[in-house]
C-alpha cells in the first residue's frame, strides 16, 4: 500500500458519512445546490434523497476498495521497491 492510498481512502469513507447524514437529516441548505435544485424541482426530495444515498453508497464502497488494495485484473501491482522509498 502506497503512502497515499489511506488517506484517499479515508476521505472517500468521510464523504459517504457526510452524504448519508445529509440523506437522512432533516437540512435543507444541501438540497439548494443547483443540481440537487433541478432534482427536487423536477422528480421531488425522495429522489433527490436517493442521490444522496447512491453518492454516500458509491463512496463508502470505492473508500473500502482503496484501503483494501483492490485492483482490477489489468493493472500492475505495486511493485515492492516503489514502498521502500
């Protein structure tokens, strides 16, 4: 694991926390941005709710993908001389 991978990471996991408590609580300060806006305008709250529920799931699972080191097929490892430095 690379130096910067814990707290890529760590920030991904913050955000989904953040995003969750803003699906669930009770504020309506996140909804006035502008596409949050055009969401609720057009489809209502429980959906622009939705997207923020997708964002804090979409987030919390790229933040555990990083700190567990998964990669696709395709890439190349991190070689062990690049961790010694």
């Amino acid at each position: 694991m690379k130096y910067d991978e814990p707290l890529v990471g760590s920030l991904a996991i913050i955000l989904a926390i953040i995003a969750a408590v803003i699906a669930v609580g009770p504020w309506a300060s996140p909804y006035r941005l502008r596409t949050f806006s055009a969401i609720t305008q057009r489809f209502g709250k429980p959906v622009a709710r939705g997207v923020w529920v997708a964002i804090a799931v979409a987030s919390l699972t790229a933040g555990l993908a990083i700190l567990t080191g998964m990669r696709p097929s395709y890439a190349d490892p991190a070689h062990t001389a690049d961790l010694d430095r």
